[in-house]
C-alpha cells in the first residue's frame, strides 16, 4: 500500500470525532477570548455563519466574548479599576453578589489593584490597604496570608527587587485575567 493509498483510504473513513473535537477547539478559543481566530475557525469548520454576531441576551459564552476579550486586555495591561467598572456597566451585579465565588474573584481584583498601586505609588498603595484591603480578613481567614504577603511590597524602595517581586510580574496579571476570565463565564454565561 503507497501514502496515497493509505491517504485516500484514511480520507474514505468517516470521521464521527472530527466535529467534536472542531467544536472543542472552537469552544477553547472563545472561551479563552480569541475573537477573531474563534470566528475563522468556527467558519471555516462550519459551526458558525460567516457573520459571527454576538447577542449580548444570549447565555453561550460567545455572548460576552468581546467585554471578557475587552477586561481581559485591562487586566493584563494593569487596568484593574477600569476593568472592573467595565464589568460593572456590561454585567451588572455580578461582582456584588456576595457568594463564595464572588468574595473570592473581588479579593483576587481587590489585591491586583492594591499591587498595581504598590508598583508606582506606595502611599497610595498604604491608603488602599487601609480602606480596601482590610474588609477581606474578617470575610475569611484563608485570605491573611496572600494579604501579608502583598501588604509587605510597601515595605521596600523598589517592591520589583523584593522577595514578593513574582506579585508584580505579568504571569501575575495573566492568572488575574484568567481568573476573572472564568468567573464571568460561570456565573454569566
């Protein structure tokens, strides 16, 4: 038997996982926010129409595909305090829900901020600890470590030389992203 054989052969045999794993590849890039690449690929594949169009009323992740794309940028770029405002206006209440859920991706928001604060501005990062930070401790005690732990960038002249410096790293603001990026699709999707 050639490769060209085996090739027609191959090509002859249907392919019953085939769809599943192109919609598996699909579901991947929207849920990991790759607009353009998720409207290609879900086009080319078949899985979706050429116009790829989001309805915002729709309960399917692609519904909240751009905002998700949109905070995730802010996240990564730093953009704590806009993202969340973001979120706020494209989601409302979803971070004011108080479940377990919501504490927790509001405590993780809560300490990116306050470590983007403590990257340029110390006493603005002090004056955040004090009126932010704190509320977090007596919602749960699991969280006093990771406070003691970012509380203590404020402690040194360059927080980016300190033992705490992988808090100001991008692989930090990508886990945030990423983190953020799965509670909206939980809870709103």
């Amino acid at each position: 038997m050639t490769s060209d054989d085996a090739m027609e052969q191959y090509e002859q045999e249907p392919q019953p996982e085939q769809k599943i794993m192109q919609k598996m590849i699909y579901d991947y890039l929207v849920h990991s926010c790759f607009s353009e690449t998720a409207a290609a690929f879900g086009s080319a594949c078949q899985l979706i129409n050429n116009d790829m169009e989001v309805d915002l009323s729709s309960q399917d992740p692609t519904s909240s595909l751009e905002p998700r794309k949109i905070m995730s940028t802010m996240i990564r770029n730093g953009e704590i305090k806009e993202a969340v405002a973001f979120c706020n206006e494209n989601f409302p209440g979803l971070l004011g829900n108080k479940t377990p859920e919501s504490n927790e991706i509001n405590f993780i928001l809560t300490c990116q901020q306050f470590i983007e604060y403590a990257r340029n501005d110390a006493s603005k990062a002090l004056m955040y600890a004090q009126t932010e930070l704190g509320v977090f401790s007596s919602i749960n005690p699991k969280y006093n470590d990771t406070l003691q732990d970012i509380i203590a960038l404020i402690a040194y002249p360059d927080p980016a030389s300190s033992p705490m410096s992988h808090y100001l790293s991008q692989d930090r603001r990508e886990s945030v992203a990423i983190s953020f990026n799965n509670y909206i699709i939980c809870n709103h999707c």
